[in-house]
C-alpha cells in the first residue's frame, strides 16, 4: 500500500492508542497518590485490593458509577454537566501534538515512516498555552454553575489563580522557544540532542523553575489548591458534585498533570531522549514515560509535605515575582543569544 | 571510611541546623511593646468597606476542621470577613447538673469527657478542689504519680494541637505524623491508667494504681525520643517561607485582648505575660521539680507554635525529674470517711469493707462551704468551683474550661481578617467543643 | 536581605529540608498495624467488657449481689437482682450490664469487695442487633476466660504481670471482617498467644 495510507492508518492508532494509554495511566496515578501518600506520612496506603492494593483505584471507579447522579435543583443544568469536559478535552489536544519518539527520518516499521506523535504542528507551543486557557472556563463555570456560595468563591478563586500562573508561564517558555529557534515541541526536543547537559535546564535553570512553580498553580495543587481547600471551603468548586461527576474532575486533574509533566520534560530536560547517548537503544517513549513518572512523584512529594499558602499572598507571588523573574529571564536569554549567535 | 562519613556528618550536620540562622537574630530582636503590637495588628487587618455586596456563609457545625460542632456564621465581603457570629453548644451534655446527683468518686470518670484529649489533667484539676475543699493531704508520691501523668496529658495535646493545627493550613502529612508519635505517649498512659483516652486515674487522695513494671523503662525511652521529634517537627516547620507567610504577625491577641477576654494558656504566655499556675500557684509535685515556663513576645500565631513546642521540652524535663526523684511510699491517702479504700485491704480487713460501703453509698465527708480551685490544663486554666453542703453530692459544680473563652474570643478578633487566616488563628487557639460545651 | 538569604531563598533550602523529612519517612518502616490481619495486645490495666469470677469449687459465680457495683456506676448500666440460694448464700439472680451504656470506667471493679467482676481485655464488641448490648450473667460467666488480672488478695500492683518492652503484635482474623466477632457470638475465645514482631521501642 501507498505512503499516504499507510500514515493514516498509523495515524489513526496512535489517536486511538495514546488516549487509551493516558486512561490507564491516570487510573493507576491515581492508586499511586494514595499509596504514596501513606509511604509520606509513615503509613501503608491502600493494600485490600488486589496485590499490593493495585486495583483500588477500579474499586473506585464502580463504587462511583453506582452512586446517585444529583445535580442541585436551581443549578444550571447544561453547564453543570459540561464542566467537567472542559478541563480535560484541552489536555488531550495539547498531547497529540507531543513527541515521545524521533520524528522523521527513514522507513523503520514495516518499511513505512512511522513518526511518533500525532501531529507534527508548527506551532505546538502556542497551542499549549492557548487551551491550557480552556481549562479556566471549566473550574469557573462548575463554581458557578453550582449555585451555592462556597462554589461561587472557590471557582472565581481559583479561576483567579490559574489566570495570573498563566503570564508567568507563557513568559518562561519563550526562553525556551528562543533557545530553540522554533515553537514546534518536535524542533525543541531535536534541539536538545546530546546528552543530558545539552538539554535546556541548564541554561534555562530559572525558567524551568518558575515555570514548575506555575504549573503546580495551573494543576491547583499543594501549595496553591486554595480552591479545593477542604478546611476552609468544604471542597470549593467540587462540592456539589458527586458520584462520577466528582470522579470526572478527580480524572481531569491527574490527566492536565500527566501532560504537563511531559511538556514539562519535552521543554526543559530533553523529552524523548536519552541522558547519555549510550542509552540511545532504549526507545523514546521508555525514556518519556520515566522522565513523566519522575515529575510525578516530585509533584507529588510537594504536595504531601507543603502547605498552602493564603490566596493574596498567591496572587501576589504569581504577579509580583514569578512575572518579573520569567521576564527578566526571557530578556537575559535574548540578549545572550543575540551576543552568542 | 567510617572515619570520613563521621567527619563528613559533622561538618554538614551544624550547617544543616543552622541553615536557617535566624534563631539568635529572633533572640536578640527587641521585644515588641503593646503599642507596636497594635499598631500591627491594625496594619494587617484589611479596610471594612460599607456597602459592598455581604455574603453569608455557616463554616456550620460539620465542618472538617476538625474541631468539634463549633458553628461561625461568617459575614463575608469576599475574602474578608466582616462578622463572625458563633454558635456553641452542639456537645452540651448537662455535665454540670449530672455533677449533681453523682458522689465525689463518681464524677471523676464524667471530668475525663471534659477536654477529652487530656483526660487526666481534667481529673487531676477536680482532685486538687475537692482536696482543698476537704483538707485532703495527698503523699508524696501520689503527687510525684499525678505530675507525671499530668505531664503525659500536656504532651499528648500539644503534639495533637501541632497536627490539627498544620493540618488546617494545608497538608494532612502532618497529622499522620504528630498521631504517630502520640501513640507513644498514649501507649504510656494506656500501661498507666487502662485507657488510652478517659483516663480516670486521679483518686480523692492520690491515685488509683502505682506505676507499673515496666513503666518507668519506656517512659524515660519516650521521653528520651521525644524531643528529638520535635526537633524534626520544627526542621519541616519552624522555618518555613509558607509558614512565616501565614502565622508571622497574623492573628495578634494582645495582653490586653488576652485579660479582655479571659484567654489564658499558651496564648497568653505568646502575649508576654509569664503567667503559668504551675509556678504561680503551685499544685501537685510542681514546686519541687524545676523547669522554665515559655514566654515569647509577638503574640501571634508563629509565637503560640514557638510557646507549645518549648512546653513539650519542657514538660519532658519535668517528666523526668519525677521519675528520677520518685519518692517511696504510698500513692493515695487512706482516710477512713474521704477516700476509696485499696482493693487488697477490701478484701482483707472489715474495717475497709465498710469503708468501701460507706464511701460508695454515701460519699465522701466533705464540710459544708465552696471553694475554688485553677489547675493549669494543656489548653489553659481550668478552674472547679464547688459548692458544697455537707453531703457526699455536690450542690453545684461549676467547671470553667479554657475553650469556652477562647472560643468566644474569638470572634471580636477577627473581624476584618481573611477566611484562611481565621483557620489558622483558630487552630492556633486550641478549642475542643468538649471543654467549650460541658 | 544579606545574599546569603537570598541564596536560600531562591534555591528552597528550607522546602528541600521539610522534603527530606517526608522523603526519609517514604523509604523507612511503616507503622500500621493492619487491622485485623494484625492485632495490638493490650496492656494488663486495660479496661475492656466485664467479666464474672466464678468459684471454682462450686461453679457458681463469686459475685454476692452486694449492689456496690450498680451504686457506683457513674452511667447506671449494671442491673442486679439477688436471692439466696437454698444454701444461705446471697447471690444474683439476675445480673445485666447495658453496654450501650456504659463508660468503662473502672469503678465496679474496684470497688467490689470479692473481685467477682473484671474488666477483661476484649475490645471488639461490634454487633449488628441492638439488644445484644445487654450482657446477662451467663455471657459474663462465660466471658471470664478473657479475664487477664489477678484480683485476688495481693499487695497492690503485685498481681499484674510485667508488661511488654513495647507495642506487640499478635495474630488477628486475617481475612474476616469484623463483625465475624460480634456479641452475639458468644464471648470471643482468646486470639492465638503466637507474638508477632515485637516493635521495641
């Protein structure tokens, strides 16, 4: 069969396929929170089902499918049920534009050109940036729609708070962007070709550094879950949903940090490949899928030793440090490139 | 190269410790005088607007929080909160009344569900005005017995009030821990009393049991252990960025404020004021053991973390200065018409028989007249007033418990501070609703 | 600010130190106790449902039916009824405990003046029907191969045996669920004495 086909029958797996594999990936995330947040806090986690307690989180799933569906009577109905898909459909767009293999080159699957992402946009970071800016109408919309004050105040904080994150992070990429002379994730990621000190931490050690703290804001995690914070707002935008409903935002969140743990290692420590060019025979997706892992367990770590912070002081590190610094950082590079050439 | 790896520990440990400087800079810092405090209190309160849009929310009285069905309705312009109107009485059990038709002996177990974290500390503070009233004399060591299990009480709050209290402001890592480590000391009452929580241990005249086998081994263990964990609590705490952020200069009760609204306790102490009735009005073994009462000087909620986690150091000291001077002896005092008699003589000797009948029949022989008496509990200063008319019931029993002032001071002190920063400055309060609500 | 505080600052040193703390707690031993695979032994004062003494020449139960134990009891749980026997001996006919009730305190059993009632070590009294809360003498009797102090006339503190070195686990249920010890069961027959790892302390 001809190329063309041939590409859209590859295409059409792996549209199928990395969705499927992310799924399954966020269910046992989700395990791994728990089980790790025991081993933090000096206790087992969960060890009842199955080896090890693997399949809790399956557990959890049919025991939410089974609960009752109740959407509070004055809510409004549509936006209360579209919420949740707002947050996590963004995410699925920003992967199919990911690497997590060598892109290009010569024929190496069945004669054919197999290229391991899904699609190869010129653009890809400013996708990134741009429906990463959906996922804020999902959390304002849910507190709103709920009809209850606490949701009203946790969703417009927390709208609040992913919006000023965003400047920040839209500012330290484009040192990256910078460095790599094009804003394709496949050119940045073929820019860090070598070993692992030709990746872009090095140079860019302040700009991966605001740019981890900005999206632990985005993912509303520890320390900037203010608006899911039990103690003072019940559960914020969450609290009137339940059964899966609740279980779709749980699912939402760990999928926005699967991915941004792989931008965060496509931009900052080389994507899909290896440290040391010795271990080049190891394939791609191995070495993305450890560096995404690793991310993980350090977003996780954070969240299960720091506590949060109060919002204004939230707000005033997003716009009165992190702001400054990725700016200063995207000018020290400029001029650093321009000199170096 | 064990020789390398111990010098290397001990060039990077000091540096490790000290990686944060600031304790002598704190120490030499001047102290804050009551103006200035005010003036930052004033400074971090946030301008009432009039007439902006007022919502209305109940942190009702199920709320995870964690501290009882304490109700605060919050008026709230955003994030700040413009009234607090509380609501306490969810766990009102009538504990007073049922005081009134129960002998001195039967009310002991119904003090433990006062403050129920520290049981013993509120049976110990009912003892000591029963005693007063009746004249009673305890021995040595049901006294040296008493401090130390008094002692393990005020441990056990202050490591629980360091989880509850981290725990509000963000992460539940902490709880786990600090409920870790409290399982030793309540695995030492446990081997003590027979309960781990109500503990009913304080007898009119001493205690019910000596110290068993055994006891006097683990407790210099735990106590030995202890302080180190401390160590490590304040190594994840004390200098924090985040928790200087959210407990530096937030929530300030002046001395003013704390003789205002009758705040006693670890605040009180934050404020400056060096007032502990351990030393002021001494009871039980206090006055023979020899430790320092904590003072800090800015009265918020950073100086009541700083003031708790010194009493723990403390209070391991006065541990073990008790076990190490323990005299010999018995451990409560026989009175034929006041006190429960030993088991062992009940079923020796008629005498003690009858004692027994009558004691539990009748009561106690308690002279006509009332009397106060203020023990320092974990949580502040307890006081039992007791009227009495001559009978083996009390007439009226009043105990006035530390959380139900500091819950009701709490109100007129943060209007006009935000939602997260009242979490906080509750948490750093210490309420039970046990202790609020009798 | 001095540049070594900025330098601290901007590199986390104090977030990395609270990280090494739960970092070392990730890798070390856990403490759970895996409940009811695993089961913590009391200690010999724990106070746990009460028990009955019997006689062991007659059979019958040491208890007199003095009515101390019901005068003492702060919640008013117990219930005795006496009668004398055909031999003149006092002794219950009826003898009920509430456990709704009661606080276990203590008292009844320090005050009696023949050590006929104890408080044994048992602990898991959950049940599914409400009136198996009222514990009649014959659950009592029977329940007094759970009792686990010595009252008999002995100078105090003498009686009890020497207390562990530390938390000790012994074997549990594994498997079963809780109820599968309910009250209704019948007193529970004691757990096997195997010690399981001992966690000195």
């Amino acid at each position: 069969m001809s190329d063309p086909i041939a590409q859209l029958i590859f295409l059409i797996i792996k549209a199928i396929l990395l969705p499927v594999i992310i799924v399954m990936m966020v269910a046992f995330i989700i395990f791994f929170e728990r089980k790790f947040a025991g081993f933090f806090q000096g206790r087992v986690g969960p060890t009842y089902l199955g080896p090890w307690g693997s399949f809790q989180s399956f557990g959890d799933i049919f025991k939410l499918l089974s609960k009752e569906d109740l959407i509070p009577d004055k809510a409004d109905k549509p936006v209360f049920r579209m919420a949740p898909y707002l947050i996590f459909i963004p995410a699925f767009l920003v992967m199919a534009v990911l690497p997590f293999g060598p892109v290009g080159g010569e024929a190496n699957l069945f004669g054919y050109r197999f290229d391991y992402v899904i699609a190869n946009f010129d653009a890809a970071l400013v996708l990134f940036l741009a429906v990463g800016a959906i996922s804020v109408y999902g959390v304002v919309l849910a507190g709103w729609s709920s009809n209850s004050n606490f949701s009203l105040i946790g969703g417009l904080r927390a709208g609040a708070q992913m919006v000023s994150y965003e400047l920040a992070m839209g500012f330290s990429v484009v040192g990256v962007m910078l460095m790599a002379n094009s804003m394709s994730f496949v050119d940045i990621v073929n820019g860090q070709a070598g070993n692992f000190w030709n990746w872009y931490f090095i140079p860019q050690v302040v700009g991966g550094v605001i740019f981890f703290i900005a999206t632990l804001a985005e993912l509303n995690r520890t320390p900037f879950d203010l608006a899911e914070a039990e103690q003072e707002l019940v559960a914020g935008y969450l609290t009137e949903y339940s059964g899966m409903r609740w279980g779709l935002f749980l699912f939402a969140e760990y999928v926005n940090m699967v991915v941004i743990s792989a931008i965060m290692s496509t931009l900052y420590f080389g994507g899909w490949r290896a440290p040391l060019e010795v271990l080049d025979f190891i394939p791609g997706p191995i070495w993305l899928f450890i560096k995404i892992a690793a991310f993980i367990f350090l977003y996780m770590w954070i969240r299960w030793t720091i506590f949060r912070y109060r919002y204004n002081q939230l707000m005033s590190i997003g716009w009165k440090v992190l702001l400054p610094l990725s700016i200063l950082n995207l000018a020290v590079t400029a001029v650093v490139i321009a000199i170096v050439g | 190269m064990k020789d390398l790896l111990q010098n290397v520990r001990q060039v990077v440990m000091p540096l490790l410790a000290d990686a944060h400087g600031p304790d002598e800079a704190r120490e030499e810092a001047p102290r804050p005088t009551l103006e200035e405090l005010k003036a930052r209190k004033a400074r971090s309160r946030q301008p009432l607007e009039v007439g902006s849009e007022v919502i209305t929310v109940s942190m009702g009285p199920q709320h995870p929080s964690m501290h009882g069905v304490y109700r605060a309705e919050l008026d709230l312009d955003g994030e700040i909160i413009v009234d607090v109107r509380p609501e306490v009485g969810n766990l009102h059990r009538g504990v007073e009344k049922l005081c009134e038709e129960r002998t001195y002996h039967q009310i002991i177990p119904i003090t433990d569900r006062l403050d129920y974290i520290a049981g013993f500390a509120m049976n110990h503070g009912y003892c000591e005005a029963v005693e007063k009233l009746m004249d009673l004399e305890v021995p040595a060591r049901g006294r040296y017995i008493r401090t130390i299990a008094s002692e393990l009480c005020r441990l056990s709050n202050h490591i629980l009030w360091l989880g509850v209290h981290i725990m509000d402001l963000g992460t539940q890592t902490f709880f786990c821990i600090c409920f870790r480590d409290r399982e030793y000391v309540l695995d030492l009452l446990e081997m003590l009393t027979g309960a781990r929580l109500t503990h009913s241990f304080a007898r009119l005249g001493g205690v019910a049991k000596d110290l068993p086998d055994g006891f006097e081994h683990r407790c210099r263990k735990a106590i030995e252990f202890l302080p180190k964990r401390v160590a490590e609590y304040e190594r994840i705490i004390k200098h924090n960025r985040i928790y200087y952020k959210r407990a530096k200069n937030v929530g300030i009760f002046t001395s003013e404020d704390c003789f205002a609204w009758r705040v006693t306790g670890p605040a009180l102490r934050a404020a400056g004021v060096p007032r502990d009735l351990r030393k002021d009005d001494p009871y039980a073994a206090y006055d023979e053991v020899d430790f320092e009462v904590a003072v800090e000087y800015n009265a918020d909620v950073y100086d009541r973390f700083l003031v708790r986690m010194k009493e723990i150091r403390e209070s391991c000291k006065i541990i073990e200065q008790c076990l190490d001077n323990m005299p010999a002896g018995p451990f409560v005092a026989r009175d034929i018409t006041r006190t429960l008699p030993l088991k062992s003589d009940v079923m020796r000797d008629s005498a003690s028989m009858i004692q027994d009948f009558y004691q539990v029949f009748k009561g106690p022989a308690v002279p006509k007249g009332e009397v106060y008496r203020a023990t320092e509990a974990p949580k502040g200063e307890m006081g039992v007033y007791i009227r009495s008319e001559g009978a083996g019931r009390p007439a009226r029993i009043r105990f006035t418990t530390p959380s139900f002032y500091h819950g009701q001071a709490l109100p007129p002190l943060v209007r006009g501070e935000m939602v997260s920063d009242m979490v906080a400055i509750f948490a750093s309060i210490d309420v039970v609703l046990g202790d609020c609500d009798r | 600010m001095g540049l070594k505080d900025v330098v601290k600052k901007g590199t986390f040193v104090d977030i990395l130190l609270g990280m090494s703390v739960t970092g070392t707690y990730f890798v070390t031993d856990k403490v759970t106790v895996e409940y009811p695979k695993e089961k913590l032994q009391t200690y010999p004062r724990f106070r746990g449902v009460h028990a009955l003494l019997s006689d062991p020449d007659t059979g019958d139960t040491k208890c007199v039916a003095c009515m101390l134990c019901p005068t003492v009891c702060p919640a008013q749980c117990i219930r005795v009824i006496g009668e004398q026997t055909p031999e003149g001996r006092s002794h219950p006919a009826e003898f009920e405990i509430d456990l709704s009730r009661c606080i276990f305190c203590g008292l009844c059993e320090e005050v009696c003046p023949v050590a006929a009632i104890v408080m044994t070590k048992v602990y898991e009294l959950a049940t599914y029907d409400k009136n198996d809360f009222l514990l009649d003498k014959e659950w009592l009797m029977a329940n007094a191969v759970n009792a686990h102090k010595e009252l008999v006339a002995l100078p105090p503190g003498a009686g009890e045996t020497r207390p562990p070195a530390g938390p000790v686990k012994i074997a549990g249920t594994p498997g079963a669920p809780v109820q599968a010890a309910g009250l209704a069961a019948g007193p529970v027959s004691p757990p096997g004495t195997s010690v399981g790892v001992g966690e000195g302390n």
